[in-house]
C-alpha cells in the first residue's frame, strides 16, 4: 500500500462514494462531452484535493451531503482550470500524457472547462450549499488574479519575492485553503474553525508549489536531467528570483538576458541550474518550503488528536517529499 493509500484510510468509504458521485457529476446527454471526460477520469491524479476536503470535514466535525458536495465543487474546478491552462500554455502533454487541447484542439478543451465549471455552480446552485460556492467563487477569482499577474510580470522579467509569494498564495494555495475550508464549513463548524483551516490551507499550498518549482532544479526522470520547463517558459520562481537578488549586478543582468533569449535551450538550462545552486537557491527554496509546512502543522495541531488529524499532518508531509 501506497504512502498516500495509507493517508485515504479515516475516509476511505468516503472517496469510494466521492468517485462514484464526481462521475455522475461530470456526465453529460452530449456525446462528444462525455468522451472527454471520460479520457479525464481515466488520467486523474492523486485526488489530493478531495482528501484535503474530506479529511478536514472529519478534522472539525463529520462528513456529511454537503462535504460531498464540496469536494466535486472543487475537483470540477480544478479539473477546468487544469484543461484551461493547458490551452494557455500551448501545453500537449500532462503527467506524461496527451492534453484535452493536444487530441481535440483548443476549442474543445476551452468550451469543456467551461462546462465543467458550469457543472460545479449548478452542483452548489442545486443543494443550496451557497456558504460553498462563495468560496469556491473566491477561490477561482484568485486564482485567475494570480495568473495573470505573473503573465504581467513575466513579460517584464521582473519578479521580486513578495510578488513570487502574491502569485502562488493566488494561484495555488488558495485552491487548497478551499479544500481545508469548504470540508470545515460542510462539517457545520463555526466561522473561527473555518478561519483557522482556510489559513492553515494556505500555509500547505504554499509548501507545495515551492516543492514544485524545486523539481525544475533537481534531477530526475530516465536522463538523470532537471527539466528546467519553467527556464524555458521564463518563469521566475522562488529558487531563481533568490540566486538573482544574491547576485553582483552584473551577473544578475547576464543571467536574465540568457533566460530572455535562451529560446527554450538545455544549454541555458544547464548554466541556470548551476547558476541557481552556486547563489543558494534551491536550498533557500528548500528551507521556505520546510517553514510553511511547520507553520501549517502548527495550526493543524490546535486539533484534538485523532486519525483525521495523523492523515492530515502524513498528507501535509506527503507534499514536500512527493517525487512528481
């Protein structure tokens, strides 16, 4: 049994129906929509999104219809903001496989999150979990926010540590501070609770997109070779944005000009990472990440004790230690 099988075991009945009600969910009377979604389902991930909602459900108080609820809200806003992302990224593949743009074009992959997001409202809409789509509302708004600030500020070449620190609170922990909140708020806990879980899931997105911008420097894969995708997309993310402000001036302005012009080159990619790991930047990253976490587990043990709490605390250590 895997690690993150082991974390599933306080709500593991609980996924089984979750699978079983995010399939109806996502069906369709249109043909074409339900072969698409049908090639989503069969590439789904590690679930972590629902985990977070389900175990933070049984953290505050008890599963119940509307953590169900919450959890296919999320996973279907989440699924539509991944195929969206890939049509704005001209990306072909995910995980290791084609995209939804990459076999069907881009329009297909842009009406289908709509649809998906669509699916969502109405979910909520339809049991009157209105406490749920105003987060998961709030949620898409910064995420969407932190996307394009980071567009902006790419385009500039420009990115300084609390803007780094705006984006990925915007675009990646506030997806999983909704997961913590809504499984709080479906439990039937009060404002406070809710509060506290809603920052808690910050802390956790934030250790974990640090821990995914450090797999642009690491090696890995069959070539033994970091991937160097955000160099060659000239993203700046915490490990660079460090090595740069560590930098004489000089150096600083040589490194952005190649990342500029490197025209997506493993050369460059390969004097970027020894750059970054000569001025200490991945371990800078390393130790910021390794703070969210602790100060995430620090909110997590105001919790009494409990099986939901260990898999919470194994699913918050899960995501600095992942491999992919």
């Amino acid at each position: 049994m895997s690690k993150l099988e082991e974390i599933k075991n306080p709500v593991r009945l609980e996924m089984k129906e979750f699978d079983k009600r995010f399939k109806t969910a996502i069906s369709s009377n249109v043909p074409l929509v339900n072969v698409v979604t049908g090639y989503v389902l069969r590439r789904k991930g590690k679930q972590m999104r629902p985990l977070f909602v389900f175990l933070s459900s049984k953290l505050t108080g008890k599963i119940t219809e509307s953590t169900y609820t919450a959890a296919s809200l999320i996973e279907l806003m989440h699924t539509a903001t991944l195929v969206h992302d890939d049509v704005v990224d001209e990306s072909n593949e995910r995980r290791g496989v084609f995209s939804i743009n990459a076999i069907w074009k881009s329009k297909v992959a842009v009406l289908l999150g709509d649809y998906l997001l669509a699916q969502g409202l109405l979910l909520a809409v339809e049991k009157k979990d209105y406490d749920l789509l105003e987060i998961v509302s709030n949620t898409s708004k910064e995420m969407s926010e932190g996307e394009l600030v980071q567009i902006q500020k790419s385009r500039s070449l420009n990115i300084d540590t609390e803007t780094y620190y705006e984006v990925i609170r915007k675009k990646t922990a506030s997806l999983i501070a909704a997961c913590t909140a809504s499984g709080a708020s479906s439990s039937g806990a009060d404002q406070d609770v809710i509060d506290r879980v809603y920052e808690m899931g910050i802390r956790i997105g934030m250790a974990f997109q640090i821990k995914d911008d450090l797999f642009d420097y690491q090696s890995h894969g069959l070539i033994g070779k970091p991937t160097g995708n955000d160099i060659k997309e000239k993203k700046f993310t915490l490990p660079l944005i460090y090595a740069l402000n560590q930098a004489e001036a000089s150096k600083r302005r040589s490194m952005i000009r190649k990342i500029k012009n490197g025209n997506r080159s493993q050369k460059v990619v390969n004097e970027v990472v020894r750059f970054v790991n000569e001025m200490g930047g991945i371990s800078f990253a390393v130790e910021k990440m390794q703070e969210f976490k602790s100060s995430a587990l620090e909110i997590l043990y105001t919790f009494p004790d409990s099986p939901s709490r260990t898999s919470l605390r194994d699913l918050v250590e899960f995501t600095v230690s992942r491999n992919k």
